[in-house]
C-alpha cells in the first residue's frame, strides 16, 4: 500500500516518495542507533545534510520528469517535514538516550526552520510525513510552554488534563486549515480518552475541546 495518502497520477514521483519513504525507515533506525545522543550542534548539522542530499536526489528527478509544481511541492514537504519531524523528537530522545535527568536548553537557531511551516497548505494536509510532524511540533511546543510558564518540576505536564489543554489552545492559535485543524484535534482528544479515565476530568476536556474545535 502507498503510504502517502498521496492520490497524483505521477508513476515518477510515486515511485520516488516510495522510496524517500523506505529509507527513511533507514534513517529512522540511524536516528535512534547514532544520531539522537549526539550533541545539538551536530545533530542539527547531520540532519541539515541528510536533508540536503534527499533534496538534490529530487531536483534530479525534476530535471528527467519536469514535474508540476504542486507535485514538486509535495515531494519537497515530504523530505522537508521528514527530518524537522526527528529535530522536534531531538530533545526528548536525546535525554532519553542519555539517560539524562534533564532537556537541553535548546536555541533558536536549532528551530530556525519552524519559520517556515506552513499551517495553512491544503496540499499537504493528508501528506503522511507532514501530519507526522505536525504531531511532534505541537507536542514539543506545547510542553516547552508548559515547563517553562506552568510548573518548574514538570508536574503541570504529567498533569494529562492540564497538558491536553495545552494541545488544543495551541492547534487552536496555529492551524487554520479546517482539515488539518479536525485531524489534530481528534488525534488529541483520542490520546487523552485513551490515557485518562477520570469522569470530571473527562468532562473538563470534553466541554474544552467541544468550544475549541467547533
Ligand atoms: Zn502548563
């Protein structure tokens, strides 16, 4: 099955994200055997050139198969999304595999392609790398805003109800495509149903998340 939710008619660029795709299952496993206990600058610089390898393997595509600029558009935010997906896993494996007791304070400059996401493509909407990343991104923001305004001992976060509202205020701010929007709403109130079984809770979320999403 094409795992890319992607309907075009291009056999060429089918045939490429296929492949993009079975890599990445490559890139994956290097990503937890090596590349997540590296330390942020080279981790960043890592990725930067695993990214950029994949994109010049495109233009060569483009060059044989003149693609259309939608689905050049999709082949690039699938290689793109990819990899800023393992940048916002970064600091969690990181101390994951470490064993450390804390995040690292991590810069700006290590985000500095978050200026770019687009919340708003339809496009990409069912592009499977990019609602992966969306994930991510909106988890790692979510608990950033929470350690750093909401409690110093990571308390507020362990915290599901409290987290989860997090979650949806912040896809609330952010997402603006509809489809998007709905699919990141339900997935957090799915995660949350499934991990918390308190009754006045559950209502607190569910009047919360039936304000927000509507
Ligand atoms: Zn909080």
């Amino acid at each position: 099955m094409n795992p890319w939710y992607f309907t075009g008619t291009n056999e060429e660029l089918n045939n490429f994200l296929l492949e993009v795709f079975l890599e990445d299952e490559e890139v994956e496993q290097l990503m937890y055997s090596e590349l997540y206990e590296l330390e942020t600058d080279e981790f960043s610089e890592k990725i930067e050139s695993l990214r950029k390898e994949k994109l010049e393997v495109l233009d060569e595509l483009n060059k044989e198969a003149d693609l259309t600029d939608t689905a050049y558009e999709i082949a690039k935010a699938s290689i793109d999304y990819t990899f800023y997906k393992y940048k916002e896993n970064y600091p969690f494996k990181h101390r994951w595999k470490l064993r450390e007791d804390n995040l690292h304070e991590i810069s700006e400059d290590f985000y500095a392609y978050r200026n770019d996401i687009e919340y708003g493509n339809k496009n990409l909407t069912y592009l499977r790398p990019y609602y992966e990343f969306m994930k991510l991104h909106l988890g790692n923001i979510s608990y950033m805003t929470c350690s750093d305004d909401c409690g110093k001992n990571g308390g507020a976060i362990k915290n599901q109800l409290h987290f989860n509202q997090h979650k949806l205020n912040l896809i609330d701010s952010l997402v603006g495509e509809k489809e998007l929007r709905d699919n990141l709403f339900r997935n957090v109130a799915f995660n949350y149903l499934l991990r918390e079984h308190d009754v006045d809770s559950n209502k607190v979320f569910i009047d919360e998340f039936q304000r927000i999403s509507r």
